[in-house]
C-alpha cells in the first residue's frame, strides 16, 4: 500500500477541505450517535461466533427528532433539504454482475427526517464505498459539492435538535 504523502491528491475535482470536513463530521456523528444511546447489533461478518458489532441506529434517532427536525428557519438548509428530496443521491446495485447506478427514491412511507438522513448516507456511502471515484460518477462536481454541503447542513441540524447527540458529538476527540 503506498505511503499517503506519495499518493497524487492534486487531481481532486471537489475541495479537499469540503471532503475532509464532511468524512469528519460524518464520522463523528456516527460515534455521537452510538455513545449517547442510538446504538443496535449490527450483523457478525466473521464466520467465527463472536459479538454483534454495534451500529448506529439511524432510524431510531430520526424518529427521535422528526418533530424537532425543521427546515424552515434557515434558507440553505431548507433549499439543501428540497434538493435531496427531489434529487436523490444515487445509489450503486449489482445488476447482472454489472456495477450500476440506481436512481430509486427512499420508500414514501418514510417520514421526511428518515429519508433525509437515509440519503445523508447514502452521500457517505458512495464516497466511504468508492462509489464517486469514477469520470461518470463526478461529471457534475457542482451536484457532488451541493449533496456534500447539503449533508453537513441535515447533520448541524440535527446536532442544533438533540442535545443528547450533540453533547457526545462535541466530546469526540477527533
């Protein structure tokens, strides 16, 4: 594996700075959410028998604010949050062996908090995953920076809601 310092960053077509704030506060997040108690057992990958491990239970903490969550206040996050909701982030699938892009909306039935935040991770899950490394994937770099600064204006949001999660988001050491 190459040493980080001698990888070729300089043909990023998205602000590093952009990127690393979002991989950050997501991550982060994520530990706020398990340590103040949206915790559940995830799936044991191992073939040995061995503990769940613990994921962050984003459902139950959506429900937890859906009536607090408002986008209204504030015009950037109203406007991020209108743009998610009528252009998803994508998703990648196998289809016949085949990598390729689905547009399927979060189910309807989902309350506004849940697929707001299901596509917040789906953002996550297409850079974490690999998913956006490709020409096609950032054709439109404009759309990637407003779903990576749409992502981190849902999440300040729901930081601005609970308390609880904020309190273990600021106390996280990175």
């Amino acid at each position: 594996m190459p040493d980080a310092t001698l990888m070729n960053l300089d043909n990023l077509r998205i602000s590093r700075d952009l990127l690393l704030q979002f991989f950050l506060v997501f991550s982060r997040f994520e530990y706020a959410l398990k340590n103040s108690g949206f915790v559940q057992a995830g799936r044991s990958r191992q073939t040995a028998p061995s503990a769940p491990s613990a994921e962050p239970n984003w459902n139950a903490f959506a429900h937890s604010i859906a009536n607090l969550f408002t986008k209204g206040h504030n015009t950037d996050l109203n406007q991020a949050c209108e743009y998610f909701l009528t252009n998803p982030p994508m998703r990648q699938v196998l289809i016949n062996s085949n990598v390729m892009w689905d547009t399927t909306e979060p189910d309807s039935s989902l309350g506004e908090t849940e697929r707001l935040l299901l596509l917040v991770r789906r953002v996550r899950n297409n850079l974490f995953h690999g998913g956006k490394f490709s020409n096609e994937a950032f054709e439109d770099t404009d759309r990637q920076e407003r779903l990576l600064k749409g992502s981190l204006l849902v999440l300040k949001e729901c930081l601005r809601v609970s308390t609880q999660v904020n309190s273990a988001f600021d106390s996280a050491i990175i």
